[in-house]
C-alpha cells in the first residue's frame, strides 16, 4: 500500500473509460421499471421518446453490462477527464486519523463539477437525432451550465429553469449559462401552464426541482425540435456518470491501494454517487470486495433517511413516469438552502434501490456541520468544495471520527465552490458576530 505523506500527490493518469458500467446487469433484483401513470405498466421505450432520443430511451430501459461511450462524447471529454484523484494528507493530519483519504475532484470540468459527464452525452444523443433544442431544470445552477456548455459544443440552442431560490441567490451560475448561450428562466415562472399556476397560489414560492421539471418538461413536449434532457435520478444519467468511479479504481490501484474500504458522496438526485459508487459496487456484487458506500443527504430534503420508498412522480405536476424511489412526495417544497444541487424530492431509482438491498446506508447532514467541514478543507488543502460536496465531507469526518482503522476512504467532491462562496461567507459571519 501506498504510504506516501505529500498533500495532492497523484500518480501518472488513467485513461478516459471507453464504456460506462450499467450496474443493472449485475443487481440480485430488477430495478423496479418506471410506470406509465395512465395505465400502471412499465413505460416502453416508444413512450419515452416523446422526452428522449431513441438512444437515451433505450439505455434508460438496457441491461447491458457496459456501454460503449461514442468517440464524439470521448473527444470532448478528453478536455477535463481523467479528473484528478488526490491524497489528502494535510486532511488527514487535521483530523488526526490512520485513514487513507483520496478526493475524486470533479470541480476540475469546464463547469466546475460532475455534470458534464451527462450533459455532453445527452447533447450528442440528441444533435445525432436531429433535435434542435434542449429544456431543462436546474437547482444550483451546475447542471444548467453543463447542459448549456453541452449545448454549446453540439450546436443545440438550450432553454433553463432554474429554481428561484437558486436563481437569486447564487446570479454567477446564471451568467456563466447564458455566456454558454443558454436562456435562463426563475422558476415557478410565468411562461408555462404550471409556472402560472403555482404562481397563483404561492406567489412567494422559493421554487422546488420539481416544479422546474414540470415546467421544462411542458415546453419540450409543445415543441416538436424540442427533447427534455434531466440532469440526475434517471437511469441514462446514472449510467453516463459511472466514468467517475471507473477512475477512482484504476487511480487507486496507480497508489498502490487494492481498493477502497469507503466511498462517500453526497446525494441529490443521485447522479454523483451513483456516478461514483456503482463501479466499487460492482466488485462487491461480482468480486466479494466489502467497499462500505455512505450517501450524505441534507437533512433538510431527506429522502433516504425519512422519505417512503415508493411509486412516485418525478415532478411537481405529474407530466413525468412514475418511478419507484425513495421520496418526500413529488409536491414537497424544501427549505432554500445553499446545496441547492441537493433540494430534490425523491432520489435516483437506480440509487433508491440498491439503499433498499442494503448495498448503500444513507445519513442526513445538517447545513453547518457541511460547511464546517468545507472550512476545514479549505484550511487545509485549499480546496474550496461545492455545498452539495461539504455534505460528504460531513459524513466522512463524522464516519472518521467513530473509527481509528487504517483504511482507504475516498470522497466524492462533486464540484468546486469558486461560485458559492457567499454560502461560506454566511457562514464564516455568523460564527464572527
């Protein structure tokens, strides 16, 4: 095993993966299939394809181990990827363990976190097909940027809601989508059915995930150029940010490590620790490896930890599939805290099942204790971590401090804060005054 003590070290890179892992074919049970809310049978792929391209909509649906990730989508993800895999050692010694922890530092993307790895597939799926137009939702604003960068790169014209807590609150995520090219929307707006209707009856609404969805889900199906394109929960997505986790497993063997003893992220929709945690899973389904997975929640939008596992609607007006998934129910209106990548109702089917086969335990982490720990990274490692990741650093310091094993933890840092840092500075006031 690696010992080396340098803060940041990292070995020679990996290579970009040339297939993403669909953890479906390696499951002792199905996924529960989506269902068509009007007829309670599973969606087939026809059904899908008034959202997605034939391509999506078949993944969304496949079972095939791996998939091939077209040279186009390879080509661009060659600007970013491999990201980097880092020891943090000075880490370490502030939080005095004989832990081994490796950060897999998705803010190095053109966006700033892991929603490129999508975005620029669902973009290429959709130029090859001969859409012209995007809608989406967005909740911090990264996977708005992503879909807008992507967008950029297929030559797609991409059209956003971002929720208004989100979109008042953090205005950079905004311009970087329109300097992209995108057009951005508040959400609930009034520019659709459901935006006005909410509007009617909660005028002062703080916005909701679901609610966007709704919204961009009812212009796409209005406009015949137009596809849908989620940025986490579904299956395709799941699938496309599985080159996260491939990674980390061949950087960690370049260190010297066998393989992780814990993987850490946090958990949203579910993208980004799917995206991390389903190739280690493989090894524990396929290989008897025993990587323990932790998915950090907020604790004010916990669906994991107290949220029903059930059929439910992906958005607030029920436009979407019902899919089976732990849930606070499609109507809930979380509080507007600053992980805004992480005020979603219910989580990844993918995600909720395998928490259900106990393959995954979920924790919930309140706002200060993140930002806490992202304070103490940046002290000392200067790294300056996404809202959504201060929730896995949380969870690993709390995992941390109840265990002194020498093992290997690693933790997903699914983006970087360059653009939240009025969050910290809220933060940092409030325990000045």
């Amino acid at each position: 095993m690696n010992r080396t003590g340098n803060s940041h070290a990292q070995p020679g890179a990996a290579h970009v993966p040339t297939h993403w892992y669909n953890i479906a074919a390696d499951l002792p049970e199905p996924i529960p299939p989506h269902l068509n809310p009007s007829t309670g049978e599973p969606v087939t792929a026809a059904e899908l394809e008034s959202l997605f391209p034939e391509a999506l909509a078949a993944q969304e649906l496949g079972k095939d181990r791996f998939v091939l990730i077209p040279e186009p989508v390879r080509d661009v993800y060659k600007s970013w990827r491999v990201t980097p895999l880092l020891r943090a050692a000075r880490l370490e010694r502030a939080l005095n363990t004989r832990a081994r922890i490796y950060l897999k530092f998705e803010g190095a993307s053109p966006v700033g976190s892991h929603k490129p790895n999508s975005a620029v597939a669902q973009a290429y799926y959709n130029q090859r097909e001969g859409v012209a137009k995007l809608t989406t939702e967005t909740g911090a604003g990264q996977w708005g940027s992503a879909l807008a960068f992507a967008g950029a790169m297929f030559g797609l014209d991409v059209e956003v809601w971002q929720v208004r807590a989100s979109y008042e609150s953090k205005p950079y995520r905004r311009y970087l989508m329109e300097l992209y090219g995108g057009q951005v929307h508040s959400s609930p707006s009034s520019r659709t059915a459901t935006g006005r209707a909410i509007l009617n009856s909660e005028s002062d609404t703080p916005g909701s995930l679901g609610m966007a969805v709704s919204e961009a889900v009812e212009v796409a199906l209005a406009d015949p150029r137009a596809r849908y394109a989620l940025g986490s929960v579904l299956n395709h997505v799941v699938l496309h940010q599985t080159v996260i986790g491939q990674e980390a497993i061949a950087q960690l063997c370049q260190y010297g490590e066998a393989t992780a003893d814990v993987v850490i992220g946090c958990a949203g929709g579910g993208s980004n620790l799917a995206g991390l945690s389903f190739p280690f899973l493989r090894e524990v389904l396929t290989a008897d490896a025993s990587t323990r997975v932790i998915a950090a929640e907020p604790a004010a939008c916990p669906s994991l930890t107290q949220g029903e596992y059930r059929y439910d609607h992906g958005d607030f007006s029920g436009l979407t599939p019902l899919m089976k998934m732990h849930t606070l129910g499609h109507d809930f209106v979380p509080d507007p805290i600053h992980a805004g990548g992480l005020r979603y109702h219910g989580m990844a089917p993918a995600l909720s099942h395998v928490v259900n086969l106990g393959l995954v335990e979920p924790v919930a982490i309140a706002q200060d204790a993140a930002f806490h720990a992202g304070v103490l990274l940046a002290r000392s490692e200067g790294l300056v971590a996404a809202p959504e990741s201060t929730h896995a650093l949380a969870a690993a310091f709390a995992y941390l401090d109840s265990t002194r094993r020498e093992e290997t933890v690693v933790i997903g840092l699914s983006g970087h804060g360059q653009l939240d840092l009025p969050a910290y500075l809220d933060i940092l006031s409030s325990h000045s005054r």
